[in-house]
C-alpha cells in the first residue's frame, strides 16, 4: 500500500530469532565445586549487608575469563546450623552459588553426591542434617518449610512481622516450627505503648502557698461494700500540705452534701476559705447544683481529665490501698483512723481522717 514504510523480513526473522525473556529472580541456592566463594545477584535476600572491603575480592573471574564486579558482600543463616558466610552479591551472577569448600569449612560438614541429590553431614557424628533431591543436572539446597521459615531472623524480628503477637500464640507457632521463639512482648517498645491507656504525665512544679488556696477531688468506688453499706469514699486532698481528708459514701448523689459540710468544716476549724476546687469530670463533681454552689460562693471550679498536677498529688492512688489494707480486717469505715491535728506545711505527708 502506498504511503506505508517497507519492512525487512529477514531483519524481522532475526529480531524474533534472538529475542529473550528475562526469567524470574530464583532464591534457590546451588552447590558449586568450582566456586571459590558463595555469590548471588540478589543482596535482599541476605541478613547482614555492606560494601566490599579488603581481602574481599573486588571482582569475580566468571568460566570465559570474563570478569564481573562485586557490589557487596553479606551472610546469611539458611537453618540455625547451615551459615553462608562472605557471600559476594554481583548483579550479573543468574543462579546462587554455594562454594562447597566454604560451605563444608565454616559449617564443620561435609556433602556427599548421589545420583538421586545430595546429604549435608555433620562432622564428626556424620549425622545428616538436611538432604536434598534433585531431579535435574544440578544440586539444589533446598530446606523441609519448617527450616526454610527460618531464613534467618532474630525472635524480636519474628514478633514485629507477625503482628506482635502474645505469649500464647507464640507458642502454638513454637510447637510448629523447628526453632525458638522467645516470648518478646515484654521488651517491645511498641506493646508497651499499645497497652497504656493514657498518655505519659509531665513533670509539674505547681504548688499552693496557702492551706486551703486549692484543694483536689475525687470519688473512689470501692470493690467491696462494707458491713455498714458504705461503697463510695470522696478524698479532699490540699494541694499546700498534702493533707487528706476522706467521707465514706452509700450513694454517689451524697457527694455534694460531703463537699458542703467540709467547706463549712475547713471554715471553722481553720479559718479558712477554700479558693479553688480540682476534680476529674466525674458527674457527681460536674452537674448544676455543685456548679451553681460553688459559683455563689466565688469558688474557682475546673474538671480536668487528667492534668499533670492530678498526677503529682495522686489522690486516688493513695487511698485506694489505704482502704484495701483496712478491708481485709472488718470491712467497715469506722476502721479509718480519726484524728484532730490541725494541717502544718511543717508536716506536709501526714494523713487527717474525719
């Protein structure tokens, strides 16, 4: 057709004649008695690689003379008895060869050929350690799944590509496999982040400079009810002295009158006015009429959830195994202790109980 470029035939005969396709990248590895050293194409699949340093060779002197560069050299672990040590990585190699005298010399082996494949022996028990058939013109290392899984990694490693996984599911894959698996989870830092339910406190430096100035909340549930009924426990702690006051509770909704009656109690016994109230955003803290309370009597109230200087007088924290150490015995609040001592910043880590 005119308008249309001719094309050779011949030409187009030669170009299919000549043309290839590039195989697949093989990972198995073979036995080679005419290699000096263990060398592969692909410096992936090793576990430790760098660049090339002296004595390693530079280059590789191929069957035509030709010569071939190396990139890198590494090692790797095929079974936690079978080592390949100074594996030269040079991207024109097409299979991985294993030098049968480094093999046999770093492993303490030997390798006996046979017709049907090959035995890998260990020295001098000669007992086998892996065997491999074969049923082509070459000597494949090829390893049962079970070692094969292993290829090799450390058990930190193995917890971070399974997901992170327990105690309990490790060892039913410990069961399965032919090598150990430690327990890594205590260790991991990102388990340990996985399992806080908050996020980190901060130091803080505030402090009141007054008895009174501030004064934090908070309302302890306790797990057992005691003979006379009472399950709820409010703790007044001053932020000045650290002193603690605690009221034992039947009812949540008594809350607000334990808040009142102790305003009244601090005005009283020591002359002073409580300025500001801290607590959680608990609703027997943050509901209307404790709102609306503290608002006619010119008290600064804030529900935090948490705030760094929550964290440093703990409140909860100190009184809950306060309360678990008396329970064991009867079960009742009049075993608190009650004294009448008056708060001193002389004595700030005294505890008053009314």
């Amino acid at each position: 057709m005119a308008g249309l470029t001719s094309w050779d035939q011949q030409s187009l005969a030669s170009a299919f004649s000549t043309a290839s396709l590039n195989q697949p990248p093989s990972y198995d590895w073979y036995f080679d008695s005419g290699a000096t050293s263990h060398m592969t194409s692909l410096p992936h699949i090793l576990s430790h690689a760098c660049s090339p340093w002296y004595p390693t060779p530079s280059s590789i002197v191929v069957g035509n003379g030709s010569i071939i560069q190396v990139t890198a050299t590494g090692s790797t672990e095929l079974s936690p008895s079978l080592h390949l040590n100074n594996i030269l990585v040079s991207p024109h190699i097409i299979k991985n060869l294993i030098s049968i005298r480094q093999f046999t010399t770093d492993n303490n082996c030997s390798v006996e050929f046979d017709p049907a494949g090959c035995s890998v022996k260990a020295l001098p028990s000669w007992t086998e350690i892996v065997r491999c058939n074969s049923s082509g013109p070459l000597y494949p290392m090829r390893l049962p799944p079970a070692c094969s899984l292993v290829a090799k990694a450390s058990s930190p490693l193995w917890h971070r590509r399974l997901g992170h996984p327990g105690h309990e599911a490790l060892s039913k894959l410990t069961s399965s496999v032919s090598f150990q698996l430690e327990d890594c989870s205590q260790l991991c830092h990102s388990c340990q982040l996985g399992h806080h339910v908050r996020l980190p406190f901060h130091a803080s430096s505030s402090h009141s400079t007054h008895q009174f100035d501030l004064i934090h909340c908070d309302l302890w549930t306790s797990p057992v009810v005691s003979i006379s009924r009472f399950k709820y426990y409010l703790v007044i702690l001053d932020d000045c002295t650290h002193y603690l006051w605690t009221f034992s509770l039947r009812f949540k909704f008594d809350t607000f009158s334990a808040i009142s009656n102790f305003l009244t109690y601090a005005s009283t016994q020591f002359g002073a006015s409580v300025k500001a109230i801290q607590c959680d955003n608990g609703k027997e803290f943050d509901n209307s009429t404790t709102c609306t309370f503290f608002l006619t009597r010119g008290i600064h109230f804030e529900c935090l959830v948490p705030t760094p200087r929550l964290k440093m007088v703990k409140p909860n924290v100190l009184f809950a195994p306060l309360i678990m150490s008396f329970a064991p015995c009867c079960f009742r609040p009049p075993c608190l202790p009650a004294t009448g001592s008056r708060p001193s910043p002389r004595r700030p880590h005294s505890l008053t109980f009314c």
